[in-house]
C-alpha cells in the first residue's frame, strides 16, 4: 500500500505525466458523453419519426375511410338494384370520382357486379373485422404483394367499396419489417394493414400500465396511436435501428473533437502546474533574497483613540518594484508547505523590527497569522519560544490569529492552541462568521478575542441580508466574556455605531494604511497618528 501510495505521489509530482493523466481522462469523459448525447439524440430521432408516420398513416386512413363512407352512402342512396348497365356505370361513376375508391361493387343473392367491368366483383370472404350500426368494415383483405389489390373495404347494404394498398404506402414509408396494424377486440387481436403480420400481443404484460405512446423493446419500438373510434387502434411497429451501424459514422465526427478537447485540457493542466511549479520557485527564492516584507495594520482602541496592538502581514514586493497579491501566494504557500517558512519569517521578522519597541511598551502586541498546517501540529510553539528568548520579549506579547477555516479538526487544535495559551500567548480567531466554527465549539476553544470580518462591518448600517451577523457576533463574544477587534473599518459612523455596540477595538484604514516598522515605532513612540500609507508605497 505505502509502496502504491509512494508511485501515486511521484505520479502526481510530474507535470507531463499528471497533464497526460488529465488528457487521457477528459478524453474518456468526453467521449462517453458524447455517446450518451447521440444515444439519447437517436432515441429522439426514432420516436420523432415513429411518431411522424403514424400522424400521417392515421390522417391517410381517416381520408379513406371518410370517402369510403361517402362512396357507398352515394350508392346506397341510388334506386337502382341489380347489375344492369345503369348500376354498371354508377358503380364506375363512383370509382372514378373517388381518389381513393379503387373498386365498387354490389352484391345482390346470386347477381354481383364491379366497376371494374363484368360481373366480377370483389366478395369479402370472411365476415367483417368491425361491424357497426351502419357499417360494416373488412381489413387487410388481401396478403399478396401486388398493390392494386384491396387493402381495406367498406360495406353497406349491398354495396362494398374498396381501396389498394397503393393509396396507404404513398404516405407511409415503413422501416424493413415495420407493420401498421389496426387492434381491434379491446387489445387481444391485431390484423396488419400494411407490412408483414407480428406476433400479438407483443409484450406479454399487454397492453403495458404505461400511458406513454412510444413503448420500447429490446428488438422492436412500439407505437401507439389513438383513433376517433372506440372500435379500434392503430399501432405501428418496427425494429430498433442498427445502433452500431449508425454510431460509427457520428463516432468519427466526435473523436476527433473529443481528443483535440482533450490535448487542449491536458496543455491547460501542464501550464498551470509549471505556473504554480514555477511561481512556488520564485517564492522560494524570494524567501532568500529577502523580497519579503512585514507591514503592520495598526490596532486600536475605540474610544480613547490609543494604539494597542498591530496584526502583522506579509507582503511580496518583486525585484521591478511589483507586489504580488497575497491572495495569490499565500494559498500557494499553504499547498506546498512554504507557509512554514514564511510563518517563521513574518515571527522572526517581528521580532528583529520591533523587539525593543515591545520590551519598551509591555502593553503592546503583535498578532501573527497561523496556517492550518500549523493549528494542528505543535510545531510552532518552539520556534516562537527560542525567538522570544533570544530577543527578551514574553510571550504575552506574540498573539496568535487562526482563521474558522484553519480549525480543521476541532479536537487537536484545541489542544495545540491550549499549549500556546498556557505559555503566555493570545489566540485570536480571524475573519470570524465566514466559515464553519459553531458556538458549540468556540465554547471549547482557548481563544481570547474574535476579529469580525470586514464584509459584515461594511453591511453595518444598511439593509443587506448580513447586516445583523456583526450585532450578533459581538453578543455572542460578550457572553463568553471575549474581545471583540472589527476589521476594515473605513469610517467614523462605523466607529461609533461599533462602540456603541460594545466593540472596544478596531483596525482599518479610518486609522491608518498598512505601516512600514519604521512609521509604526513612529505611531506608538510619538502617540500620534501618522501619515496613511498605501501597500504599495515605498518602505
């Protein structure tokens, strides 16, 4: 396991094999979802089409039953009876104006005449399919192949009228093995108009529970379409498509997209590890060369005005005068471990610029901020004695600031910090209300003061959804008999709606801009307020 664990991390340390790694997976991700789509774009297709034909397959039917009924009410209504040259040629007359009347015929005893000349005439040879009050209907009359043989045929009285299966299949253009069948007998028999007949019923739950027209089977899709008649349904059937067949071809316009997708996604990954591969070197070699600088953000007391305390940061200023965000380095850092050493930095740093500041001035402090990676292990405890005793400065002087995010596992950091307390040191919670710290577990923890965040400060005083969490932190800190610091305060209404809340401390630029050491001795040993600088500015 530790020997796979190991190969996992080398793995992971290679850029071309971590960006290979990412390639291959995004072409794996690509490609399957691209099958999903087109599956999913040929189910629609089918149905679309399914349903396609069966709209026209129904509306071709409704016409030619419609001039079917017209046809042989026409004849019904004519006085004439027998085959006599009058029937004969009303019986032409009938076929001839029709689209869809391919034959007429009367049947009377033993006399039968048709329009197709003669005394031959079509005679149905099984009793009807449907019979209703006024008509009687004879389906699929025929199972040859020849087209001009009938299809479908009417009766009333003794006159039948009959349409080719020619005036069906001009509308309708069936799959190979597709059928239109009319169901009749409530669902329990099938008579296929068009097609080759299929196996009735089709599924063996028939007729399925579901109400969804489409039913789709391992072999065969299943169309359902309802019809004006109670009498009978119309079902269309046809075998599921060749998926294979037709994927390949849609296959080869997605593979090439899906791969170039994928090179372009593993380039983005190979550059943005040597960017931070790249970026995490030159804060290394920036940690050498000193680019480093430490400012402080003054902390002051509400009401008397008085300075107490600064919270120590880090800035990155480059060779040509540019600074690097810290929102940029320092989750940097905390990924690589550099955080550590930058830790130690900011604390040493402290120390050297302003240890005979603190030694002169025993109220003073300065909080430092702490990594996660540093909460959970002991490990600066030590670092921060050895400098406080080299520079001869207490422990009550060194605060330390740990973010709600930073307190990963509650448990163990409430023990580290306890260690830090126990020798002298504050715990501040930083940007407190933005992550997930309860009051159940800040009931535990050794802190000393919590810092609301700047974003509920500047929703002081309006009517945003945050404008009670600062109100409400503040509360909670005074039941648990803990300091309140408000950050980001900007102005003097904010200062005061602060204190009057009970706030005693803040920091922002209402007081002063980021200091250099050199302005900030400037500020406690002349206690006066000196001139604001940008981050920017020179040192």
């Amino acid at each position: 396991m530790s020997a796979f664990l190991a190969g996992l991390r080398q793995i992971f340390h290679r850029p071309w094999l971590l960006a290979a790694f990412a390639a291959l997976a995004s072409a794996i991700l690509l490609l399957t979802g691209s099958v999903g789509v087109a599956l999913q774009q040929m189910k629609e297709s089918e149905t679309a089409q399914m349903n396609a034909q069966g709209e026209r397959f129904l509306e071709r039917l409704e016409q030619v039953f419609g001039q079917l009924r017209e046809g042989v009410d026409q004849l019904q209504a004519l006085p004439l009876r027998g085959c006599d040259p009058a029937m004969q040629e009303a019986l032409q007359q009938v076929s001839m104006n029709s689209r869809f009347i391919y034959e007429a015929a009367f049947v009377g005893g033993s006399v039968a005449c048709s329009s197709r000349g003669g005394e031959r005439a079509l005679e149905p040879l099984r009793p009807p399919d449907i019979r209703g009050p006024t008509y009687s209907y004879w389906l699929n009359t025929t199972t040859e192949p020849d087209e001009n043989l009938a299809a479908l045929m009417l009766g009333r009285g003794q006159f039948l009228v009959s349409t080719s299966r020619g005036h069906l299949t001009d509308v309708v253009d069936l799959p190979p093995g597709g059928s239109l069948l009319v169901v009749l007998d409530h669902g329990t028999r099938a008579i296929p108009v068009l097609g080759p007949a299929q196996p009735w019923p089709p599924a063996a739950n028939w007729p399925p529970p579901s109400a969804k027209d489409l039913l789709e089977l391992s072999d065969r899709l299943i169309y359902r379409m309802p019809t004006k008649s109670p009498d009978y349904q119309l079902v269309l059937i046809a075998p599921r498509a060749s998926l294979p067949l037709k994927m390949n071809g849609l296959l080869w316009l997605l593979f090439p997209g899906s791969v170039l997708v994928a090179i372009c996604i593993g380039w983005l990954v190979l550059q943005l590890i040597l960017q931070r591969r790249s970026m995490s070197s030159e804060l290394q070699n920036a940690l050498k060369r000193g680019e480093l600088q430490v400012l402080y953000q003054p902390i002051f007391e509400l009401d008397s005005r008085i300075c107490v305390g600064a919270e120590a940061l880090v800035r990155w200023r480059r060779p040509d005068g540019t600074l690097t965000s810290p929102d940029l380095f320092i989750p940097l850092a905390e990924n690589t471990g550099q955080i550590r050493q930058i830790t130690d930095f900011v604390l040493q740093r402290v120390l050297e610029q302003l240890g005979h500041l603190l030694r002169a001035n025993r109220q003073l402090y300065i909080s430092v901020n702490l990594a996660a990676c540093d909460v959970m292990v002991p490990r600066i405890g030590p670092v921060a004695a050895r400098l406080l005793a080299y520079h001869r400065v207490p422990a009550s002087q060194i605060a330390f600031e740990v973010t709600e995010r930073g307190l990963i596992d509650v448990v163990v950091a409430r023990d580290n910090l306890q260690a830090l307390r126990a020798v002298g040191h504050q715990v501040l919670i930083d940007d407190f209300g933005t992550g997930y710290c309860s009051l159940a577990y800040l009931q535990t923890l050794p802190v000393d003061c919590l810092k609301i965040d700047k974003a509920f400060i500047d929703a002081l005083g309006h009517d945003a959804a945050s404008s009670g969490v600062a109100p409400h932190i503040i509360r909670m800190a005074h039941d648990l008999h803990l300091r309140v610091i408000a950050e980001g305060i900007e102005c003097e209404d904010q200062a005061e709606l602060l204190n009057s809340e009970g706030v005693n401390y803040g920091q922002g630029w209402l007081f002063a801009h980021p200091l250099s050491a050199r302005q900030f001795v400037e500020l406690i040993t002349r206690g006066r307020r000196v001139r604001s600088r940008r981050i920017d500015d020179e040192p």
